[in-house]
C-alpha cells in the first residue's frame, strides 16, 4: 500500500516520464522472445542446424554489445530523450526488414541492426529513469522496466500462439508466414513507443550538462514539486562542475581507478552474472526446452513458454512494491537463492528422464515438475537480477559517470547474454537438460556470493548521496562515524 501513496503523491509528469522510458524495455522484451518462436519456424524454412540457429539468436546481441558501448557518449551528446526517440523508431524499421528478409544473411544483418538499437536503449532507459524519479518512487519506476521487458516476452510468445494458429505447425506449406509477420510485428510496439516518447522533456541533470538551467529548473520543478528545485539544482550544478566537462577518456580513467574500482567491478560482474546464469536460455529457448522434455505441439511449447513469463510478471510486481521498502540486497540475494533451488529441482528431473537425461515423458508427472523448475527459475530471476539490475544501472555512479557505468554493466550483460545464446542449443543437444542446468546453477551460486560480498544497500539514498558510498571505501559514511565512536 506504501508504494502505492507514493506514487499517487507524486508529479503526474514523473510518473509518465519514467513509465514511457521503462515502456521502451516492451520492446526489448518481445524482440527477446519473438525469435524463439520464430526458430520453429525457421528452422524448417531455411534449413537450420543447432549452431546457425544459435547466430540468428545471438547476432542481434552482437549489435547490441556495440550499442551498448556507444549509448552513454551518445546519450550525453545529444539527449536521453532524442537518443530513446531514435531507438523507438528505427527498431520498429528494422523488425520490419527482419520480416522481409529473404535468407539467413539478410535476416542475420536486419538482427544486428535491431541489436544496435536495443543496445542503446539498455543503457539510457536506466539513466533516464533514474534522472527523471523522485526519490521515493525511483526504485519502482526503475523496477518498472522489467515489468515492461517481461510483458514484451508474453506478448511475443503470444502473437506466436496467434500466428501459429493462422498458419499452421511448422512443417505446414504456409508456416513460412508465421516467422515473417512474428518479427514483422515488433513495428507496432516501436511506433507506439515513439509516438509517446516525443511529447516528453529530457531530464534536468542532461539540461544542466548543457547550461539550460531555466529548462532544467522547468523539469524538476514539475516532475518533483516537493523538492526545494533552487537547492537541487545547486547541487547537481556544483557536482556537474567537479567533474569540470570531464572528456571520455578520463571519466573512464576516473571508473578504473580510485574510489571508483569497486563500484566499476560490481557493475560489470553484476552485468554479467545477470545473463550467464541462464535466463535468455529460457526466453530464446523456451519452445526448444519444452521440446526436450517431449512436448511435440508447437502451440503447446509457445504456450508453455508464455506461462512461464507470466509468473515471470507477477513476481517483478512484487519487487516494484518491495524494492523501495525492503531494501535492493534482501530482494537481489533472495531472488538469486530461488534461482538455485530451481537449479537443483530441474537437474534432479532431467536426471530422473530418459537414459540421456535430455526427455521427459510428455504428460507424466516428470514433465509438471520440470515446469514448476522452470517457473521457479524466472521468478527468482525476475525478482532479483531482472529488477534490480536497472535499479543498479541507474543509481551506481554519479552524474559525470552514470551514463558510462551503465555501458559498462550492460557490455558485460550483453556478453554473457551473445555466450548463453549461441551455446545454449549445443548444450541441450550433448548434455541434455541435467548438464545444461547444472552448469547454470554452478553461474547461480558464483552470481550470489559475488553479489553479498559486493552489492550496495541504496533503499532511500538520494540519488546524488550514492558516490559516498565508494568513495569512503565501500561504506556510508554514517557507518564508519558510528564505528569510530564504538572504538
């Protein structure tokens, strides 16, 4: 209920702005899952073994690693806002070529232009969030990206379902449709998206960047009418100053070195833990998972998928409602523990299968088990990493660094996302369903004790009060003045 108020209390213009930013994760969402059914298709269409299957997965994560790398500089450049409003409609061009295209290569190359428009988004969206909330409501707002990205999953399994239906099963004569519309379709989102982005203000800390303060004023006085915008604007006016127009090349210097190590080893390890413990595996994957369980209906494999990432929905709700109250450590940690149980139980079933381990019966009760896993899984994922690391994205480094910082986490997420995309399926294939779990679940426990041993408490910090936090050592400040005195 406390987070309801919040949000009720706060400026109607907050609320849509961070809405609209974390809206563009939809589309992020469904162009995750639309190609795992389109490989269904796909797969017969053009022909694909298991490693040219895992490409056309994995290429469009190429491109976003490269957009990743260059999201930040372009944000500062030229505006979050214009940056996220080219993001919008060129992936709705580029889902449109992927729908046209005509063989492997040319669908490979629409992928990696749609990649690096998605690499780009995953970087500003956070900072643009982050810059847009007031502070009671931030870490819900950032939460609400996921909420976005999972409800784009749904939706691309869904049209599949739909498409499907149309068309027909994979080995019918017009099934070669039902991919084409599939990724086609990601237009509607894209514009949707655009339209909406174009009617809002950029953030005040961008305006300030260019010395537009009676912008930046005009911003942050509607968007947080509570905050004294005179005092806001000092502060963040004198921290822009500090950094004194710091070009790339030292802000990065600035990242690896000093105080800012740490807070730059947390958000690349947090980055990559979040991806190489698995869950893309189960998003591209889904259908094909279920497929080594031995369900054969392809309407059943997508539906199956759709209904994992609806418990996926509502347990990002949860952390929407808890992230500002219980705190980002209690939910992250608690999410990564439900991931390594579900780990175990999904080993145990496969092992439980056939003699490979890589089939269960369809319908037995092996097959119900494996699903509970499977839901298991993305809950405790989407509880944890799927919410908290744009949470962490966007309130990790100062305003100088924070556009960066976020290229670094989500350079090091894309990575790990390109290696489970592209290995996944020849996992499957040599080491069954137990093999491939258990390598997750050995990523899973490495992610937790890395994030207990490194991860923040930021829970009602001011988002400019978080740089204390590394630059005393890892450690608030008030810790240390009570440790001091207990001496």
């Amino acid at each position: 209920m406390g987070v309801i108020q919040d949000f009720k209390s706060a400026s109607r213009l907050g609320v849509l702005v961070a809405v609209a930013a974390a809206t563009v994760g939809m589309i992020y969402g469904y162009d995750s899952s639309n190609i795992g059914g389109a490989l269904l298709y796909l797969e017969h269409d053009f022909d694909l073994d298991s490693a040219t299957a895992g490409w056309v997965a994995s290429i469009v994560v190429i491109g976003e690693i490269v957009g990743a790398l260059c999201g930040g500089a372009l944000a500062d450049r030229v505006g979050r806002k214009k940056v996220m409003v080219g993001v919008a409609a060129t992936f709705a061009a580029f889902s449109l070529l992927s729908g046209l295209a005509w063989d492997v290569s040319s669908l490979m190359a629409a992928r990696f232009l749609l990649g690096l428009t998605i690499g780009v988004s995953v970087v500003v969206v956070p900072v643009f969030v982050a810059e847009s909330a007031a502070t009671k409501i931030r870490g819900a707002l950032l939460v609400m990206y996921q909420v976005a990205t999972v409800t784009g999953i749904i939706f691309g399994y869904l049209a599949a379902m739909g498409l499907a239906e149309i068309f027909g099963s994979a080995n019918d004569p017009d099934a070669y449709q039902t991919w084409r519309w599939l990724l086609a379709l990601a237009v509607i989102p894209g514009t949707f998206v655009t339209i909406l982005l174009l009617r809002l203000p950029d953030t005040a800390r961008w305006y300030l960047m260019k010395g537009r303060r009676a912008d930046a004023e005009k911003v942050l006085s509607q968007i947080d009418p509570d905050v004294d915008v005179q005092a806001e604007l000092d502060l963040m006016e004198a921290e822009l100053s500090n950094a004194g127009g710091m070009p790339t090349g030292q802000r990065i210097k600035k990242m690896l070195s000093g105080k800012y190590l740490r807070a730059t080893v947390f958000v690349i390890g947090l980055g990559f833990f979040v991806q190489i413990t698995g869950i893309n595996a189960v998003v591209y994957f889904g259908p094909q998972i279920f497929e080594s369980m031995g369900v054969e209906s392809d309407l059943a494999k997508l539906g199956l998928s759709a209904l994992v990432q609806l418990f996926a929905l509502l347990a990002v709700f949860g952390s929407m409602l808890l992230v500002d109250r219980v705190g980002r450590r209690p939910l992250l940690l608690s999410g990564i523990g439900v991931m390594v149980s579900a780990n175990l139980l999904l080993i145990a079933t496969f092992r439980s299968g056939t003699e490979d381990g890589a089939t269960i019966t369809l319908g037995g009760t092996l097959t119900f088990v494996a699903f509970i896993g499977l839901v298991f899984f993305v809950v405790g994922f989407t509880m944890g990493f799927g919410a908290l690391v744009w949470v962490f994205a966007g309130e990790s480094f100062p305003s100088e660094l924070r556009s960066l910082g976020a290229s670094a986490m989500l350079t090091a997420n894309l990575t790990a996302n390109f290696i489970v995309g592209l290995v996944t399926l020849s996992m499957l294939e040599a080491w069954g369903g137990s093999g491939t779990f258990m390598f997750f679940g050995v990523m899973a426990i490495l992610a937790f004790l890395f994030v207990f041993k490194m991860a923040p408490e930021t829970k009602g910090r001011p988002l400019d009060d978080i740089r204390h936090y590394w630059e005393n050592g890892a450690k608030w400040p008030e810790e240390d003045t009570t440790t001091e005195s207990a001496a």
